[in-house]
C-alpha cells in the first residue's frame, strides 16, 4: 500500500492510457480501484488483467459512465460507495484532445472538449466534495496539463480546458485544506497514449503511461499540491508562464515553427 491513504480508489478515464497504468499501479499497490471511463469492454478487460497479476493484492472493479452526464457521475459515486466502500482518493482524469487552431477553428469542438474535459472533472467533484466533507478527510486529483499553462498553437480548444482546470484547483485548495481534503493538481506533459498518438509533431521528453502512472502515485503519497512531470519538461514550460509576451511568443514562433 502507498501513502495514498485509506478507501477505494476511483479513477476516471482507466480504460486507457494514463488512467489504466495508474489504476494497475495502485491495484498492485494493494487498493481496491474503481475504475470509469465509456468503454465497458476495456474496463472488464483491465479488471480481468489486475485479477491476473500476481503481484497485484488489490482489485479494479468497472464502473462506465460517460462523465459528461452529472446524474450518472452522482449515480456512480452512491454505487461505488454502497458496494465497495468510502472513497479515499479519487483520480479526476477522463479527458480528450482534439487540436484546434485558426483553419479547423470550431465552437462545437470548444463545447466539446469543455464538456469532457472541465464539465467532467467539475461534475465528479460536485458528486465528491460534500461526501469527503462531511467525513473530513480524502484526496482529490484533478488532471489538468502544462497545456493549460499558456496558449500553445493547435490547443486552441484542449488548453483552455486545463487552463480552467488549474484556476479550479487553486481557487478550491485553500478550503479544501481547511476542510481536510487533500486537493492535488496533476500537470503532465507529453505521455505516449492513444490522446498523443494524434500529434503529427515530435513531442519533447515524451515517457510512457506507465512511467506517468508512477510519478503520479509517488506524488499522491506526498502532500505536494503540483504533481508535475516530466520535471524538465514541466519546469521549463512553467519558466515561459512567466515571460513577457513578445518573447513568448518569440519562443513559441522558434520552437514549433508557428
Ligand atoms: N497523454 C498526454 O501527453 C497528456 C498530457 C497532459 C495531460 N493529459 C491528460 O491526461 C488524461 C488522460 O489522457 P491519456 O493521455 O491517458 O488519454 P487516453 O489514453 O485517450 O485516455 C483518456 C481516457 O478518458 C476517457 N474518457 C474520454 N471521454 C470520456 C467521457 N466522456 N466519459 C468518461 N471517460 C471518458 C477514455 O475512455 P473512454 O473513451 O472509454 O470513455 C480514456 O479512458 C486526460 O485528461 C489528458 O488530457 C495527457
């Protein structure tokens, strides 16, 4: 068992990706997972593979939803609680990409990408904070990206998403703290998963989902508000927040052509 604390698990967007290595990291590490995202198949399969690791003494047990229907996100958050116990640390990582920049320039997929992407997130802690609350303790984690750091070009729709989602994490951090919820905001940069496999350009310092997966259960187990990574990577985008905009934008222009 990690430092993540005590109770269930809950990982949303596990059938892929980040949130699928995540959710075998912690089942290893002995927690008992629920595990949400659409595709029931890939849940049932992932369940099934935990369940066939040795080494693995917790369990994912499946939960789809799609988190863009708040009722169904509140609906799972009872079941999982009814059936397998309070939940102690909930990973907020059900999200999508689709690049968008000033030719494919689209408010459907704005909409879209805010729906999954911030509307998920925002929908399960609706579900979760009153619960973790009221028993005054638990950890959330919310996954953003250093895209939402500073515009990029082609994230004209998927930045903006993770720019809302870190100010929601700062604005929430003091109360939660006061509250005895431990709120942890998750800023990777490039992981090799479906979601990247779209990006016609080189990704710098790109490592894979299971390598994301550790560092995020590592930082779980600290009290670190950012759990950011690759540190390189992480710290260098986090330098250029802080440029004035002419040489932003000098930089972006050199770096990726645009
Ligand atoms: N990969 C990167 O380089 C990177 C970098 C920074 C941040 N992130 C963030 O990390 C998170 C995970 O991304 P990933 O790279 O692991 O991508 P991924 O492999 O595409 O996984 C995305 C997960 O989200 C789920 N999902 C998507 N829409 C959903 C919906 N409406 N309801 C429920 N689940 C939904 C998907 O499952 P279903 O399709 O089965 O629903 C899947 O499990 C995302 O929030 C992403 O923005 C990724």
């Amino acid at each position: 068992m990690t430092g993540t604390g005590d109770g269930v698990a809950w990982i949303t967007g596990a059938s892929s990706g980040i949130g699928r290595a995540l959710a075998l990291r912690l089942a290893r590490d002995g927690r008992t997972v629920a595990a949400s995202a659409r595709s029931a198949g890939a849940l049932s399969a992932l369940a099934a593979e935990a369940g066939a690791e040795a080494e693995a003494e917790g369990r994912i047990v499946p939960f789809p939803l799609d988190v863009t229907d708040a009722g169904a996100v509140a609906a799972a958050a009872d079941v999982i609680e009814r059936r397998l116990g309070p939940v102690g640390l909930a990973v907020l990582n059900a999200g999508t990409h689709t690049p968008m920049g000033l030719d494919d320039f689209s408010a459907a997929t704005a909409r879209a990408l805010m729906e999954v992407n911030y509307f998920g997130v925002v929908h399960a802690l609706d579900a979760l904070l009153p619960r973790l609350a009221a028993r005054g303790g638990g950890r959330v984690a919310v996954v953003a990206s250093v895209a939402g750091y500073r515009g990029l070009p082609t994230a004209a729709a998927y930045g903006p998403t993770k720019a809302a989602l870190i100010n929601l994490c700062e604005a929430l951090k003091p109360e939660c703290d006061r509250a005895g919820i431990r709120l942890h905001l998750i800023n990777p940069g490039f992981v090799d998963t479906p979601l990247t496999a779209r990006n016609p350009f080189p990704m710098p310092d790109i490592i894979p989902a299971a390598a994301a997966a550790d560092r995020i259960a590592d930082g779980l187990a600290g009290d670190r508000f950012e759990i950011a990574f690759p540190p390189r990577f992480a710290r260098t985008l986090k330098l250029a927040r802080c440029l004035p905009y002419r040489a932003y934008f000098a930089l972006v222009r050199r770096v990726t052509g645009t």
